[in-house]
C-alpha cells in the first residue's frame, strides 16, 4: 500500500527540508506533502494561521525536488493562504509552486465545489480533495468531488475520530453498566486483533530462535 505522509513545514529551513526528503525516501514513502505555514503550524481549520513569504516556500520545495532521487517519490506542496489571502491569493501561490516543478498544489480549505472547481480551472495539475472530520462547516460528499475532478482524496483525521468516538463508548458503557456488552459489537474480534498484530508470526519467531539454541545444545552433546 503506498504511504503518503505529512511533511508538516519541513521541518526547518531549506537544508533541513533536503534531509526529510531523503528520511522519508530511505524509509519508502510513496509521497509527502509541505506546508507554507510558520512553524508551529496550526490546523487547516483553524484561527490565526500565519504564512511564510512565498519565495521561501519555494526555496523549501526547490531543496525538496533537489534532494529527490527516486523520480517516483510524489512531492506535494500544500498551501493554507486560502483563510489568510483568500481564494485569489491561494491560487497565485499554488501556481508558483507549480511553476517551480512540484506534483502537485493542494489548496487547503477549497472544500466547496465552486472553490474547488475553479482551483481545477486555474492551477495545473492533478487535484486532491480534503475530506476532513476538522472542517466545522461540512463539505460535499466524495462522489460529488469525483463528479467535479478530484483526482484523489484524503480523510486525514477519519480514524482518529472512529477510534476517539468507539473508546469514549466503550468507557462509559464501562462506567454507567459495569459492562461491556454495550459496546462489544463495535470492537474487533481476537483473532482479527491477533492478525493485527502479527502474533502467529512472533510467536512462530520465538520457536525458531529456540529450535537454533536447542540445535546448538545437542551439537554440543553429540560432540
């Protein structure tokens, strides 16, 4: 399964970003994307985000494309000017970075289809859709992005909210029943948990290791 990975603002400066690049790609991502946030940065749906200017941006994603080796590693740059430039300001920088030779120019916050369609008139390139658990204003559905060109999609925060929600349910079936049973037919069985998480395959690991040590006892009693 490819990995696509956040890349947050690059983690410092331009060399900086050229050894996240090569981090990423060592460990076998498939892409990642950078931020033109400050740093810290904040949520896409949040107050107070701040830019940095836009030519060093595109120093960072210069670093980026530098650093690259494997011509396959997809490099995204991610622009959050949309809720501080507004949709005009967004778009100008999402084209620079496309100018400067990046996959791809994700605008954040083009969660509705006019937004987003005139993103895909304007910028080149393919485009993502954002699905975010974060957007406080909803957004359309995913066949809806499909119908209007959205090339692929991200739920960025829809297992974090899965996994929140079903363990608060849990707990306070837990507190109010003294009892799970509430809750149970949400929950994994244990084989399915077991596959998770490789127990067959540890467990087969540990009587290998053990069949070499007992292997090496007997050589030694033979001998």
């Amino acid at each position: 399964v490819p990995v696509y990975v956040d890349g947050d603002t690059g983690f410092g400066g331009v060399n900086n970003v050229r050894q996240m690049v090569r981090d990423f790609e060592d460990a076998g991502v498939a892409g990642l994307f950078i931020s033109d946030q400050v740093f810290p940065p904040r949520c896409g749906y949040m107050e107070g985000k701040q830019l940095i200017p836009a030519e060093d941006m595109l120093a960072k994603l210069k670093a980026a494309l530098d650093a690259r080796r494997d011509p396959d590693l997809f490099i995204v740059a991610r622009t959050d000017a949309l809720s501080v430039e507004g949709l005009d300001g967004a778009i100008e920088r999402a084209q620079l970075y496309m100018d400067m030779g990046v996959d791809m120019a994700k605008v954040i916050g083009a969660d509705q289809l006019d937004a987003f369609k005139r993103i895909l008139r304007e910028v080149p390139g393919a485009q993502m859709a954002n699905m975010s658990n974060a957007n406080p204003k909803g957004m359309p559905t995913p066949a809806e992005f499909e119908a209007a060109g959205a090339a692929m999609m991200t739920f960025p925060s829809a297992a974090l909210f899965a996994a929140v929600g079903a363990v608060t349910r849990a707990m306070a079936s837990l507190k109010k029943e003294s009892s799970l049973d509430g809750a149970r037919p949400g929950f994994c069985t244990l084989d399915e948990y077991y596959d998770l998480v490789g127990l067959e395959r540890q467990q087969q690991s540990e009587q290998d290791y053990l069949t070499a040590a007992r292997d090496v006892m007997a050589r030694r009693h033979r001998n």
